[in-house]
C-alpha cells in the first residue's frame, strides 16, 4: 500500500490549521470520505435523482438499478448468499434495533436470557436491555479476562437452554479485542439460540463472510468505511427475515392493501418503508469499490502494523495504562489508554492544539469503563490513510500533555 498516494484520494487530510497539518485518528468514530464517494454522491444528484421503485421512467429506473445494484455489492462483500438478506438502514445502530423490535419482541419471554457483553457498545445493549425489560427476561454477560478477551470456558460456561439470544460485538470499539464470533455462534446455536453480531469496527477493515462466521444477524454502518452517514446495513438469514413482521409501514412495503386487509412485499422490500436513502447508498457502493481496489486484506495489514508500532511507542511511556490485548493479532485498528493524572478530555484538548484529532470520554460503553475502574479513556484509531508519522506525532504531542499538565 502507497500510503501517501492513498492520502490524496482523500482532500481534508491535506487540509491544515495554523500550518499545522490534519491528524486524523478517529476512524473507529468515522472515516474520512475519498474523492471518489463524494463524486458518486454528487453524480447522483445531478444526473440521476429519482425516488427509486416507484416511478415508470427512466430517472426512476436508473435510481432503482443504482439502489438494488448497491445491495448486490454489499451481498458480495460480506459474503451473504442472496442480496435479499440484506436491508439497507440508518447505520448499524438502526440494525440492532431493528432486530430487537423484530425478532426479539416475537421470541424473547419472561425467564428468558438475553447474552451479552461489558464490551458492548451502548447500541448493541440497550435494545436488549429494553427488551428484557419488556418481556420479563434477563441480560447475562460473558465476563472479559485480564486482557480483555473471552475465553472458551466462559462461552461453555454461560451457554444453557434459558439463552435464547447472544449479542456481541466482532471487535470492541473500546478495546479493540477481536472476539470469537465463531466459537459463540457455535456454542449459541449447539442450544437453540440465535446470534447478533455488531460489525460496525469489522467490516471496514478485514475480510467478512457471514456464512463462515456462523452468525443470524449482522449489523455495519456505512460512513466507518468511507462511506457518507445515514446507510448502514442489517444482514439476516433468510429464514429468519421471512418470518418477521415489518419494522415500519408506508409506501413500498406492501403487496395489496384494501380497507380492510394488507399483505407485506417480499423481502427486503418489506422492511424498506417509504423513500430510501438511493444517494446513501449510491455512496456506500462507491465505498466498497474504493475498499475492493485497495484490498481489504491490504488494509487490515496496514492497521494491524500501525497497532503495533503503537502499542510498542505508547509502551514506552510509564505513566500510560493501555485497554485491551497487547497482541495486535488479536484486536483491531484501534488502541485505548489513560494516562495518568491526565483526563482525557484534557490530553484530547492539547492534542488539537497540534491539529491532531483522538476520541476521549466513555466512547458509548460506560460498563465497560466502570468495569475497567476508570472514568473515561483516550481512543486513537486508525485506517488506509494513516502512517507511522501520525504515530509520532501523538506521542510527542502525548509528551506535550505531560510538561503542560504533570
């Protein structure tokens, strides 16, 4: 990967203020958008706009092939078998509540337990939370080791017929931990319960095949790779959204409707209510043609390399504690800390002194930060367009934080 050829396709990184050039290590929050999306979009707009599915003319039919076009692409990508198993959405925090107004308030009951982690991010645990609330059922956590992973013996351990759904992220935004989605789908299903799987921090950066994961549900958002905001994507197994009653209702999700009687569309129409996000999507292709031509296998050793250069430079600071495996095999693009007698929103506010821009607060998983015995963390993440000298710039601007503030 040419990194700096790379960072050309993307205008705000070479953007500076008070000549001092564009940091950019947020991507876990959202990505930077290449020329080539923001061109998508605006071709869109200007040659193409219609309301697709619903008009008899040609504007209409190229929105329409352009939308359905950009659901084959997902398909592709993720590996599902049919692009009527995906439904585009809002963004992944959309897709998990989809899932438990949909699934889970037709099949969760009193005495049931609904799995999860600390780890989660808040979208991937309220929903649940508020259905067991709901139906009288129970949320359970498989506990997190010393280094932030689950192990074997814990998934053994808490899998039993009250289980009926498991909800778990494929990589902590927090931690970065890469958890064993396969092992849990396999346990899960070993007694009946279904899988629901956040992969808001995977699918941008490594190779995703829902059907070798194992998993029921799957949840990503388009605008954490490269993609705008407002579209995201749920997955679900085919079976499964057959038989779920729509999530909202209006145009396009309907096959008759008299006085009296209505019967649903097919899938995914039937979850797809009223006017789509068409340039959203539109987008979100452009975005994976983007990720398809770099090599999402290129990317993931990339980030992978950038954590550990990380983790290795942030090592060598003795008042820095850092979240989750140290190994970088075993996590994401993404490293967690404090520092010590530092808050993060403090060190986060220096920083952008140096134009360098880092997450800091509870990043939406406050149980897990009460947890960890911590008030909140400092996040730096990364992607396509990151370098080692990013790296060095946050650690002299880390040094920077310690003279002001120690």
């Amino acid at each position: 990967m040419n990194t700096e050829h790379i960072k050309k396709d993307f205008p705000i990184l070479s953007t500076s203020r008070e000549g001092k050039e564009l940091v950019y290590l947020d991507s876990a929050a959202t990505t930077q958008k290449p020329k080539e999306v923001v061109e998508a979009i605006s071709k869109f707009y200007l040659e193409s706009n219609a309301n697709a599915h619903r008009g008899t003319y040609y504007l209409s039919d190229q929105a329409t092939e352009l939308y359905e076009g950009a659901r084959k692409k997902v398909a592709d990508f993720i590996g599902a078998t049919s692009a009527d198993e995906v439904i585009f959405t809002k963004g992944a925090t959309e897709s998990l509540n989809f899932v438990a107004s949909t699934w889970a308030r037709k099949h969760i009951h009193e005495g049931d337990v609904i799995l999860t982690t600390k780890a989660e991010h808040h979208s991937n645990l309220l929903p649940w939370m508020q259905i067991a609330k709901e139906m009288g059922a129970k949320v359970e956590y498989l506990e997190l080791d010393d280094n932030g992973e689950i192990t074997e013996k814990e998934i053994a351990n808490k899998m039993r017929s009250e289980v009926k759904l498991v909800a778990v992220s494929h990589i902590s935004n927090v931690l970065g931990t890469i958890f064993p989605v396969e092992d849990v789908c396999k346990k899960a299903h070993e007694i009946g319960a279904i899988v629901v799987v956040d992969g808001a921090q995977s699918a941008p950066h490594m190779k995703v095949d829902v059907k070798r994961l194992g998993c029921d549900f799957y949840a990503f958002s388009g605008h954490k790779m490269l993609g705008p905001t407002g579209i995201g994507v749920l997955w679900g197994r085919k079976e499964l959204l057959e038989e779920l009653e729509p999530y909202q209702y209006g145009g396009g999700m309907v096959g008759i409707v008299s006085e009296s009687e209505v019967t649903w569309g097919d899938i995914p129409q039937r979850f797809e209510a009223g006017t789509q996000n068409v340039a959203g999507a539109v987008g979100l292709s452009a975005a994976i043609d983007y990720l398809n031509k770099i090599g999402i296998e290129n990317i993931h050793e990339h980030t992978k390399e950038l954590t550990r250069y990380t983790i290795e430079k942030l090592s060598e600071i003795p008042e820095i504690r850092m979240l989750g495996p140290k190994d970088e095999k075993k996590r994401g693009a993404l490293v967690s800390f404090t520092l010590k007698g530092i808050h993060p929103h403090d060190l986060a506010s220096i920083l952008d002194e140096d134009n360098i821009a880092v997450r800091s607060g509870q990043h939406c998983t406050m149980p897990l930060h009460d947890a960890l015995g911590i008030p909140a963390s400092t996040r730096v993440s990364f992607y396509l367009y990151n370098t080692k000298t990013d790296i060095d710039k946050l650690i002299l601007g880390i040094e920077k934080a310690k003279e002001i503030l120690l």
